[in-house]
C-alpha cells in the first residue's frame, strides 16, 4: 500500500512539473510537500502550485523594480 502512494506520489509530481515547465529540486520538494497536504488530488496539487510560483514571481519582480 506505502509503495502505490510513493508512485503515485512520484507520477503527480512528475506530471505536475512537465505541465508547469518547472525544474530543481526546490520545486520538486515543494510538490511532494502538496501531495500530502491535498491529498493525492492532482487537480488541487497544480492549482496550489500555479499560485504559488506566480506569488514568487510577482515578489522578485517588485523586489527588482526597487
């Protein structure tokens, strides 16, 4: 049973990470972190996910433009 939810665990976040075009370890980390939060929901995994590296994204570009 340990082992389906380490592969599916793994395939989510595979497919999470071709689907956003992510890379890095970081991300990775991040993903398998909201797996376990939401559950193995795949749908509410890539939406936690979109918002959270648009929020980062907007951050760096604020922290640029001072």
């Amino acid at each position: 049973m340990n082992e389906e939810k380490d592969e599916e665990k793994v395939r989510i976040v595979k497919a999470v990470m071709n689907d956003l075009g992510l890379s890095g370890e970081s991300k990775k980390r991040l993903l398998e972190k909201l797996v376990d939060e939401y559950g193995y929901d795949e749908a509410k995994v890539k939406y936690k996910a979109k918002r959270a590296f648009i929020t980062e994204r907007y951050a760096i570009e604020k922290e640029r433009e001072k």
